[in-house]
C-alpha cells in the first residue's frame, strides 16, 4: 500500500501526465495497487516519500548493477556538469566511452552513441537494411526491443501468418516487414528462412529474454541463429541492453560465446544516464552517416554527463572483475530460496545476476510458456514483498536484478521474506 504522499503525488500525477507515469510499467497496473513515488536511493536501497526503505531489486530496470548513488559515478559526473551539459561537438570522452565499449565487447570494432535503448535498435535495424539492401528482419515472440513502430509485433496464430501491430498507432505497413518467431525454437526461425530467405535483412534476439520475465536460450539456440544467419547472408543483431555488461563483462556474447554481427547496448552503458550505443563489424557500420547512406542522428548523443556516468560505472567494473560472481552467487542463494519456499508450484528461471519467478507449473522456455503464469498470484506475492520492505518489480513479465551493493545481510533478508510470502 502506498502512503498518503505517495496517494496525493500519484492523484496529481494522473491529471496531466497519462496514467500518472512517464512509462507504463510504473503505474503498478498489473499488480492491482498505486505505486509508491520515489524520493532517493543510495546503494541496495531505495526510499519512498511516505519515508519507506526498500530494498531495491528493480535496479531502474537494470541500469543499476553498483546499486544506486556510486559515489566515484556521482562525484564524476558532478565535475563533468560543472564543465557544461551538452555541446552538440565532439568530446574526447566519447572516444574514451567507446574505447572502454569496445575492450569489453570487441565485435563492435565500430559504433555509435545514442540516448536510449529504443533508438540504438532502430539505428541497429536501419544499418542491417542498409548493409544488406534487404527488408525484412525477424524478432521473437516476448522479446522487448523498445517501442519503435516496426518492433511492437505480435505475431499472429503461427509464426507465418502476416504480423500485427502491438500497439494502436502502429500502421499496418511498419510491421509487414516484420517476421515473429517462436523464442528458443529454431525450427520456427528456419521456416522463415526457408520462405524468405534472401530477403531476411537481420534476426534480432535478446540473447537471454528478460521482457517476458526472464528466459535464457537453450542449449543451441544462439548458435543456431548464428548459423542460419550467416548461411543466407544476413546479419545477427544481439539486443544486450539488459545484458550487456551484466551476464558477464563481456555480456551475453561473452557468456555463451556466440558472436553477433550487431550489438545493442543501454542501460548499464549509461550508469544511469540516458545513454545507449549500436555497434559491429566494421564493414556494416561503415554504412552509417556521415560515412555512408544510412542516416541517424542525436542533439544530445554523446553528451558529457551521460558519458561520464558510462565511463565511471565501466571503470569500476573493469577494476571489480569479482562483482559477476558475487551477484550471481547471490543472485542464486535468492533462486535456492526460492525453490525451498515454493518447491514446484512455480517455475524459476535464473541467469548470471537475473532472476524470475513464474507462478506456474510450466517450464518457461518461450512466450507461450510465460504467459502461462497466474499473474494474481505474483500481484499477492509483490504486495506481501513491498509490504515487507522489498521491492521487486511490479509485473510478472520483468526481471529481478541483483547488484553489487547487495549486502550478504539485504540477500539474508530477502531470502527469509521470500519464505514468509511462500507461507503467506
Ligand atoms: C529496456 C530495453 C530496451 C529499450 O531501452 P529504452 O532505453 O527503454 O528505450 C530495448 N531492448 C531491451 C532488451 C530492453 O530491455
């Protein structure tokens, strides 16, 4: 139950701005309850303005893999304003974020910065066509790529029929180059092929899906996108904006050890500033403008303070190298704890730092499978955590991220309300 402030802010809110938020997931519709507004938040906690503390496993929607107010991040950038906020000119610190980029994710021998994870899947998508004079790309049924026109796809009954918008406002003809395949089900992605083949500009895939609560690909998955995209020449696009600098430091291409034509990266990229990039070979890059015919731009990309949040949050991780296995390690005492409250009423999926709990019996290996969960129990179960000074994410369909400021104490915590709620 939010309090009264957080009532009185949320009433307010609803006025003038649509549904009282800035992105729809913050409304606390799907768990039935007004959500609680946020003052601060300072490492593994995160403070309500009716004066509760949390203990934050939302993390912003994963931007927060230090926890939240890193000092060195915050002194960083509190320097870098005051040198200016925004040029619209070249910088030397983007030489340094994208120099910093590339050591940790060397297939992008090339890339570019942008604002959000949105516009880097759009610049993505844009350059494949472009590299490879092809229309159409493939996405995966429950797979998350921003809210562009020609990505909010849902596919219709079987994977061949024509998709449909998502979305109201989307015109049929932005999505008609859009094929929906079924997650961790190459055979769906090879009939695609088998019908359309030359004209597949890129497959683009979250390498682990966390949009539909999380979903890590079986064994051969990604190697089998690899595989078919390379036969008929077109390109994998890898959207590790959940990823990315989290699976593993080299993120989830790292982690598997399937290379992508194309990576996608935001989020942690901006230490919690607005920040994404796209990037890749060389070859395909080459494409972009001003260099080649494939035009994409930004007022504020690149911008000093959002690359100084980058660099900083980078820095630290290079220097921490131990921060992947201690929030895995965590992030797996949460998952066996889990498993002993629960035992097999639900179905948990867990991958490096992110985790789910799906109340459902199913395994959960794709779309169909996740949306199989009772989302009123995960309304109960979010609002006995909340209650009890946890805050996980207000929807079945997102993931829980563990970071680095996540004490041995928060994780012990945790692990017993997990229980009390089991018992609840
Ligand atoms: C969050 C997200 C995006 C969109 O990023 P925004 O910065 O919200 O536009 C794209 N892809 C994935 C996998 C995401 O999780």
């Amino acid at each position: 139950m939010a309090g009264i402030k957080s009532e009185t802010l949320f009433r307010d809110s609803k006025k003038i701005m649509p549904g009282g938020v800035n992105s729809p997931v913050r409304a606390f519709q799907a768990v039935h309850q007004n959500p609680v507004f946020i003052e601060k938040a300072k490492g593994s906690k995160i403070y309500d303005v009716d004066g509760n503390e949390y203990i934050d496993y939302v993390c912003s929607w994963g931007p927060g893999i230090l926890g939240h107010a890193n000092g060195r991040v915050i002194d960083a950038v509190k320097e870098a304003c005051n040198n200016g906020l925004t040029f619209g000119a070249p910088t030397e610190k983007e030489l340094l974020l994208a120099k910093l980029i590339q050591e940790f994710i060397p297939s992008m021998e090339m890339l570019r910065l942008v604002n959000s994870g949105t516009e880097a899947v759009m610049g993505a998508v844009r350059a494949a066509r472009g590299y490879t004079g092809r229309d159409k790309i493939i996405k995966f049924k429950g797979c998350y790529h921003g809210h562009s026109d020609g990505l909010l796809v849902k596919a219709g009954s079987g994977a061949l029929t024509q998709s449909v918008p998502d979305s109201l406002g989307v015109p049929q003809g932005y999505t008609e180059s859009t094929l929906a395949a079924e997650y961790n089900n190459i055979a769906s992605v090879n009939k695609l092929f088998e019908i359309y083949g030359s004209q597949i500009a890129a497959v683009i895939t979250e390498p682990v899906a966390a949009n539909m609560g999380v979903v890590p690909p079986v064994p051969g998955f990604l190697k089998g996108l690899r595989d078919i995209t390379a036969r008929y020449n077109s390109l994998l696009i890898f959207d590790e904006v959940i990823t990315g600098f989290r699976l593993a430091s080299g993120g989830a291409q790292e982690y598997f050890g399937i290379v992508p034509d194309i990576t996608v990266l935001g989020k942690i990229a901006g230490g919690g500033m607005p920040l994404a990039a796209y990037g890749g070979r060389k070859d395909i890059m080459e494409v972009v403008a001003p260099l080649g015919g494939v035009y994409q731009a930004g007022t504020l990309s690149g911008n000093p303070v959002a690359t100084t949040a980058g660099i900083e949050t980078l820095k630290i991780l290079k220097e921490n190298p131990g921060i992947y296995r201690q929030i895995e390690e965590n992030t797996i005492k949460l998952k066996e704890a889990a498993i002993e409250a629960f035992g097999n009423s639900v179905c948990i999926n867990q991958a490096g730092s992110l985790m789910s709990i799906f109340f459902t019996k199913e395994k959960v290996t794709d779309y169909e499978t996740a949306v199989s969960s009772d989302t009123e129990k995960y309304a109960k179960y979010f609002s006995f955590m909340l209650k009890n000074g946890i805050y996980i994410a207000p929807s079945q369909f997102e993931a829980m991220f563990i970071s680095a400021a996540h004490t041995d104490k928060d994780i012990e915590k945790t692990c017993n309300i997990i229980k009390q709620a089991a018992a609840f």
